[in-house]
C-alpha cells in the first residue's frame, strides 16, 4: 500500500527549517481561527435598538402627565417631568476616589490625600446650603469611554467597548446629551477630548484638549481652568461639562500617594472655591445662577497604584459632590434617606448617601424634564431629585406633612414615567435582540410592574388622590423602585448576548490544538529515540510527572476567581516548588548545588516585588527618603549587563558583534537618559528636556530595530556552519535578546535593569540545571522526560516575570505610561507596540526568544555530524513543550470564561483574563515561528 504512516513520519527532516516552520506556522493558524470563533461568540455587545425617546411618547404611558415640547431654553414647561432646574454644572474630575472627597472620618484610617477637597466638606455640612456627598457605585470595566458611556445612555456599556479607549466612537445610541440637544439645551465642553469624540456635532461651544498623554498632568485641566469661571458668567448656555484629567493622570505615574496627586487635589478645591463664589454670586432671586444645580464628580475610582479598569471597590467606588443653589423647604422623607453622618475633623456634620452611576442619566434627565434616553435602564434617584428645590411644591407655605406628601407624590409620578420607560426599552430590546431576556428572566419583574401599575391607577382616582396617605405613597414608590432596581440587577447578569454555538466550536479547537501538540511531541520523541537513541529505556520520568502535575494544577486554578486574583503568588508557589526539587536533585547528586541554591534565592527575592509592587507605590515608600540610591541604583544592573554583552563579543561573527555592541551603546543611553531625569541631573536649560523625553527614546527604538533588519539580514546571508551550531545559536540568542533588551528596559523604568539580570541569571541557573537530568539518566531517557522539568521551570519563570514587574490580568495592571515614552501625542499604531513589549516583553517575548539556550548550552562539540541535527531536534521538541503548556493554560481559561459567562465578575476579571491570555498565546505562536526562521537551519 505505499508507504506507511510511520515510514512516512520518519522520512520527515524534524529539525529542517521549513518543516519546523510549517509545524508552528500551522499551530499558530489553528489558534487565531479558534482564537476568533470564540471571541466573536463571547465579546458579544448587547444590541443597541435604533429607538429615541421623544416628548409626545409619555402618552402612552399610564402616568397621565401633560405632553408639550420646549419652546424655548427658558420657558417652563413641562415633556416627561416638570423641568426642576434651569442650569446645571458638571465637572467631571476624572478618577475621583471617594476618600478624595468624603471626610478622612468615614475610614478606618487617615491617609495623605484625604481631607484636600475642603470646600466640599463645608458646603455639605452647612444647614444653609443643599449640598450633599453621594458614593456613586460605577458598573465595572471602569475605563473612561465605558463609564461616560455608561453616564450618559443609562445603561450598561459592555466590555468590547474596552478596544476602544483608545479613540473613541460617536456614541449612536440614545443619550442624555442627544436628548439635551433635541430639546433645545445649550451646552458647552472643555476638557477630556473623548467628549467631542463621543458626541462630535452636539455642542455649542467645545474645548476639547488630547487626554491619553499621561504623563501631562496639567493640559488638560489648565485648558478647563481657562474656560471654566469665564462660562460662568455667560448666559449663552444651560450645561457646562468641565472634564479634569490631572487627578487620573497622577495616578496613572505616580500613584495615589504622591506629592502630585495631593498637589492637584489642592488645585482642584481652590478651582472649586472659585466656581462656588461665582455660583452664589448669581445665585439671587431673578440671578442668572438662581435655579443652577452643580455636580462635582467623578467617572470612576483608582487602585492605590493609581489604576483602573477592573471591578474592585477601589476602582468602582466614586463620588458625586451636588449643590442646588436654591435650598428646598425641608430634606427628603427618613425612609428614602440611607445616608450615613458623621463629624469631620472640623467637628461639622457631613452626611454621605449612596447612588449608582447606572440612576444619573434618568435623574437628570427628571430635573431638567427633558425624555430619558430610550435605552436607560436606571431609576431616578430620590436624594438628589429630592435635593434640588424645583422639585417642591408651595416653598413658602403650607405645613411641613403637607409639602412632605405633595413631593412624594411627584416623585411617584417621576418613577412612574421612569418605569414605565424601562419596561418600554426591555420589551422592545427582548423582542429585537437576538436573544434577549428569557419568559423566566422577565416574569418576575413584570408581576412587580403590573403590581405598580395597579397600584398608580387606584391613586388616580380623586377620591383616592385626595385621602392618599402616606403609607399608600411609600408603598406606590417602593414598587417602582422595587420593579427599577430588578431590571437593573437582571442586566447586569443577562445583557450581554452569548452565542454558545460559535464560542462551543471556538474551544472545542482550541482543545484540539492540545491534542495537535501531543500528537507532534509523541512523534518527535520516538523518532529521536529510533535514530539518536535505540537504547532508550523509559519514555516518562520523575520530573515529567510532576511537571505535568504542576501544569495540570496551575490551569485548573484559572477556573476559580480567587487563584486568578492571586495568580502572581500562585506562580511564584509553583515555580518555587520545582526549584525545590532542583535543589534536592542537586544534593543528592552532589553537583550544582550553587546554581540550585542562586535559583531559588532569586525566585524568593523577586516574590517580595509582588507584595512590593515596585513599579509605583512601593518604589515611593521605599526610596522617597534614599532618592539618590533610587537614581542610582538601577545603573549597577545596567553596568553588569552590559559587561557580559562585552565579554560575549569576542568570537562573534562581524554582524552579531555590530549588533551586540549597538546594544551596549543602547545601554549607555538607557543610562543617560535616567541620569537627566533624576536628580543627579542640574540641568534645566528646555534642551535637555526634549534629549531626554523624547530624543534618547526614540534613538533607541530606531538602533533597535535597526538591529533587528541586520539580524534578518544575517539570517537569510548566513553561511550555516552546521559543526558549530551550538555556538552560533548562543551567539544568535545574545543578539536578540540584547536588541530587544533596551528598549524594554527604558519602557518598564528603572525596575527594568534589575528585571532583565534576574531573567538572564534566573535562564541561566535552569539552562545549568538541565544537565542534572541528562547527567543522571546518562541519556537513557526521551528528549520528552528530559526536557520537561526545565521547559515548564522556563514557562512558569517567564509567567512570574509578568507579575514581578507590576503587572496583573485586568486593564488597571496596564503601565499605560510606557506607551508614552518618547512621545508626547496619542497615535494609536506606535502606542500599542510600545505597551505591548513593555507588558509581554519580559514574560514572553524574552522567554520565548530565548529558549534555545536550553539546547545550545549542553551542545556537545565531540561528534558534530551527529550532534547538530540531534539538538535541531531537541529544540523542536523544546518549543512544542513550550506551545502546550502555553495552550494549555489558554484552553482552560477560555473553559472558565465559559463557565463563569455570568458570573458578577466576568467583565472586571474574566474577561480581562481570557483577553491577557490570549493575547499572549498568538504572541508567543508569533514568536515561535519567527524562531524557528532564525535558530533553525536547513537539513
């Protein structure tokens, strides 16, 4: 019949370049098709209905309001509520923690930054004013686009929206500042750029400034400065959007505790003073700013680190400051109040309440009587409505149960209209998506409704209107809130739409692929066993087993939410376990006990940067009061690297020696340019500013990929000398990782030097450690068992590179700042690059290009014509070993994503998870196949 399967295997060149590549390239074609089924299964958006919602529309509701349009920007009139408010202020401080703005009191501790805001702190506690500090709870992912989104349409962005922070687009669904615009409101922006991106033609005036330099703390917010106070006094407007950045900013460099995050904080309450006493200046009967509302607040929270993006209560707890400039006769009723009082460090009394920022489109959009947007699906909320002075009646007269019952009664009336709006949206949306809500998921909430409903037309009666009690009001408004708060907590689990089939047949080849890595691995290992070793006696070893073990164990934990929270702990636990049994392996063979020992010892030192965070907050503490040891300190590891590039030059090839020694010349500049920004440095003359912020950058990256070109070059020129493959491939493996060394290290600051030594002394210590097996079993077993302890000691060193340099799977452990190195404007293609070597270029793109040292290190120059295409062989094996585990984890991650699809943490951690990882697989497939071009010759 021809030739058989196993004839046809072997007549196979496995180290031949071209066969290695296809192998790879095929591997790398299997992920990206399994890779976009399921995304495009799972990253699902909800569907955004096409609908507006229009004034004549509340007719058709069972609330019986009267129906009329603006006619005019000042004309009291009334759409969906009577219009409460003339004007109204936002001014959105990016970031806003909620121990920015509430009292140092409401927290366990004190910390630096509290208390800054002070003016808040007076206004809310001052019985002459109706001013009150809300907690605003955001919806997790909190990035900026989502959560103005999130604002702005009353419903609930999802995470997809996330790829596109980074250049907004317009907003096309129903929105508050859609509805501002239809109904005649005048609206000016400055600040954030995003606004003008999101809503591009629907304000008046604009001053839009770039926000994705986040290294400039002061643009931005010297640009709202500018504009702020002068629109005040204008009367050409009824909604002023002030977007601060600094604050987001500071957060994102420096962290929270920071001299500049508490030196703009204090810009920001001396910039409010001003807006406050230009406000009350106006704020008389017949002023301009007599009926104006003010709301100071924030988008999202920040990570002591300064970050955010994922769904802690640091990151989704926020605040919003609100002002009425008219004073209502009487506060709220206690049963709709949950705020919490205490004293300030003043000894005055300031009472926090609570709000989700899921209510802000639909309470605005009631104090100015303007429709809600079509698609909202929050409620108005009662202690901000009730905040504001237009929403009562008879403010001079009558007795205080009377004004009490009289605003209860209009407020049922506003949650009447807003529920009948939400129960509108999520039938139209039920029976337009592709999936909407379930009969199940829907009766619920339409039994609380019907109730309502029932419950509003018996108290339109005129008797009933008339003899209303309190208790019937209470139990009117409970229902709706009742009816509002379920539709909200129902989608916030069931929004998004799942398409199981195409996210199935994703996994499914995903899994697939593992089964494809298994198959090439077994194959290899038997046909290096029938040509290099006949006398091979067991396939499976020690250090197999428990490398399959701890493979096994560290997958299975991605499918529990706490292990994928304390991964970088959970890595350093597994790798420190294998570094162990290295050390025991090591005595009891009574060689490398050293190498053993240093591993270990290194695996421990870097485990405290995890605790640490080094990057930010810890550096701070640590060296603020060692500053000059901070400016020094990285220059040593720097000096160490480039002495052993030095000393490595000397039997290179021409070419690699240019490139080496480019490197080198890199390094110095590294050097340079952290001497100019420290305080080592005197010089202060504007030039030195541009060499160093943006000239020292940029001439590394240009050497850098200048001596990427040379590599490629002298690949495709290289006379292959196969004899000294080993050599050459050390050689070859110096150059590319010194090329891409440099620039990673002026991306990852000053950690980045020490980071890079721990990787280079940590590869060799396991490149060392290697040979212990082989030693021991005198090559009497596959290279599969030989070479597994030391590929996963490899795998998992890189995965904890990942989380020693500050970095974790959620959008917040982004360094945002190293996509900034060198430039100053946001474009979007060399931003991306640079924040993607700085956030995988020690976890995978080293550990990947570096793998053939593992091989190289133990070649054995004795019997070249058979030494060199055994070791080819070896490292096909090596990086298919490598492939798999990398599958593998990405296999099981993607399984969590679908188990735990509606889980309330999918968005803040699943989904970030399920992106990292995968990102990094067909980056490091990417990697592979580049490799497999550069190391491998043609046999």
């Amino acid at each position: 019949m021809g030739m058989s399967l196993t004839e046809w295997w072997r007549s196979k060149s496995w180290g031949d370049q071209r066969w290695v590549f296809m192998v790879f390239f095929s591997v790398l074609l299997l992920h990206c098709v399994a890779i976009l089924l399921f995304t495009s299964g799972f990253l699902l958006t909800r569907t955004e209905l096409p609908h507006f919602s229009h004034c004549s529309q509340v007719s058709q509701s069972p609330c019986g309001l009267p129906v009329s349009s603006p006619q005019s920007n000042h004309e009291n009139v009334t759409c969906w509520t009577k219009p409460a408010v003339d004007r109204i202020v936002i001014i959105v401080l990016d970031a806003l923690r909620i121990d920015f703005v509430a009292p140092s009191t409401f927290f366990e501790e004190k910390k630096p930054w509290m208390d800054k805001l002070q003016v808040l702190h007076k206004l809310a506690s001052d019985p002459e004013s109706a001013a009150r500090i809300f907690k605003a709870i955001a919806d997790p992912p909190t990035t900026s686009l989502q959560r103005l989104k999130g604002l702005t349409t009353g419903g609930l962005p999802t995470f997809i929206d996330i790829g596109n922070s980074f250049g907004a687009p317009a907003i096309v669904e129903d929105n508050l500042i859609h509805q501002l615009v239809e109904n005649g409101k005048r609206i000016v922006m400055m600040g954030d750029d995003t606004w003008t991106q999101l809503f591009p033609n629907h304000f008046n005036k604009s001053y839009p400034y770039p926000s994705f330099n986040v290294k400039d703390l002061d643009t931005v917010d010297n640009g709202c400065i500018s504009h702020l106070v002068p629109t005040l006094y204008d009367d050409d407007w009824d909604v002023v959007i002030a977007h601060f950045l600094g604050v987001d900013h500071a957060g994102h460099i420096f962290g929270v505790d920071s001299a500049q995050m508490i030196e703009k904080l204090e810009q920001y309450n001396e910039q409010l003073e001003k807006v406050v006493e230009v406000l009350q200046s106006q704020s008389g009967k017949g002023g301009l700013h007599e009926n104006t509302l003010l709301l100071v607040m924030g988008d999202h929270g920040q990570t002591i680190n300064g970050d955010h993006g994922g769904g802690t209560p640091e990151e989704v707890e926020t605040s919003i400051f609100a002002m009425s400039l008219k004073k209502p006769p009487l506060p709220i009723p206690s049963e709709f109040d949950a705020s919490s009082c205490k004293l300030d460090l003043l000894g005055r009394k300031v009472c926090v309440s609570s709000i989700q920022q899921l209510d802000f489109a639909a309470t605005v959009s009631a104090l100015l009587g303007i429709p809600f947007p079509y698609g909202s699906i929050g409620g108005v909320n009662p202690m901000l409505y009730g905040l504001v002075a237009g929403t009562w009646k008879n403010l001079e007269e009558g007795l205080s149960q009377q004004k009490v019952k009289e605003w209860m009664q209009n407020y049922a009336k506003v949650l009447c209209v807003n529920s009948w709006q939400v129960k509108r949206y999520i039938d139209v949306y039920t029976a337009s998506s592709v999936i909407g809500f379930s009969i199940d998921d829907l009766k619920h909430v339409e039994e609380i409704y019907a109730k309502a409903v029932n419950t509003w037309s018996n108290s339109n009666s005129t008797s009933f209107h008339a003899t209303s009690s309190f208790d019937s009001l209470k139990t009117q408004i409970d229902l709706y809130s009742s009816f509002l708060s379920s539709v909200a907590e129902l989608a916030r689990t069931k929004f998004t739409e799942f398409n199981l089939k195409t996210m199935g047949i994703g996994f499914g080849i995903l899994f697939m692929s593992i089964f494809v890595h298994l198959l090439f691995i077994v194959k290899v290992d038997r046909v290096h066993k029938d040509i290099f070793a006949p006398n091979e006696t067991s396939p499976v070893s020690f250090a197999l087993i428990v490398s399959c073990v701890l493979v096994a164990a560290r997958a299975c934990s991605f499918l529990s939410n706490s292990y994928i929270l304390e991964e970088g702990k959970m890595t350093s636990f597994l790798l420190g376990s294998l570094g162990v049994l290295s050390l025991r392996h090591s005595i009891m063979r009574k060689k490398m006990i050293l190498e053993a020992t240093t591993f270990i010892l290194i695996i421990s030192i870097l485990r405290f940067t995890i605790e640490l965070n080094l990057s930010k907050q810890g550096s701070n503490e640590v060296l603020d009061s060692k500053m000059y040891v901070a400016d020094v300190a990285p220059l040593l590891p720097l000096i160490i690297l480039a002495y052993m590039l030095y000393k490595s030059i000397a039997s290179c090839k021409l070419v690699l020696k240019l490139v080496i020694t480019g490197s080198i010349f890199s390094y110095i500049l590294v050097a340079l340019h952290w001497i100019l920004e420290s305080n080592l440095s005197n010089m202060t003359h504007p030039i030195y500013d541009v060499i160093k912020g943006n000239v020292i950058p940029r001439v590394i990256y240009i050497m850098g990929i200048t001596q990427l070109l040379s590599l490629v070059v002298f690949r495709f020129f290289e006379e292959v000398e196969r004899a000294k493959w080993g050599e050459t491939t050390m050689m070859k493996g110096v150059a590319m990782l010194s090329t891409w060394s440099s620039t990673l290290m002026i991306l990852s600051g000053r950690q980045g030097p020490w980071i890079a030594l721990a990787l280079v002394v940590g590869g060799w210590m396991i490149s060392r450690l290697k040979g212990l097996e082989e030693d021991q079993k005198n090559a009497k077993i596959g290279v599969l068992a030989c070479y597994s302890s030391s590929v996963t000691q490899w795998s998992l060193f890189g995965s904890f590179l990942f989380f020693c340099t500050g970095h974790w799977c959620a959008f917040d452990g982004l360094r945002y700042a190293a996509a900034f190195v060198g430039f100053d404007e946001f474009t979007i293609i060399p931003q991306a690059i640079l924040l993607t070597i700085e956030t995988y270029g020690f976890s995978h793109i080293l550990p990947t290009l570096g793998l053939p040292f593992l091989v190289a290190y133990h070649y054995n120059s004795s019997n070249k014509a058979k030494q060199t295409p055994h070791s080819l062989i070896q490292l096909f094996q090596v990086y298919l070993i490598y492939g798999l585990i990398m599958a593998i984890t990405t296999t099981f991650t993607v399984l969590c994503v679908i188990i735990q699809r509606r889980h309330l943490m999918v968005w803040g951690l699943f989904a970030p998870k399920f992106v990292f990882d995968v990102v990094g697989l067909i980056l490091t497939d990417v990697l592979i196949c580049l490799s497999s071009l550069f190391y491998f010759v043609q046999t």
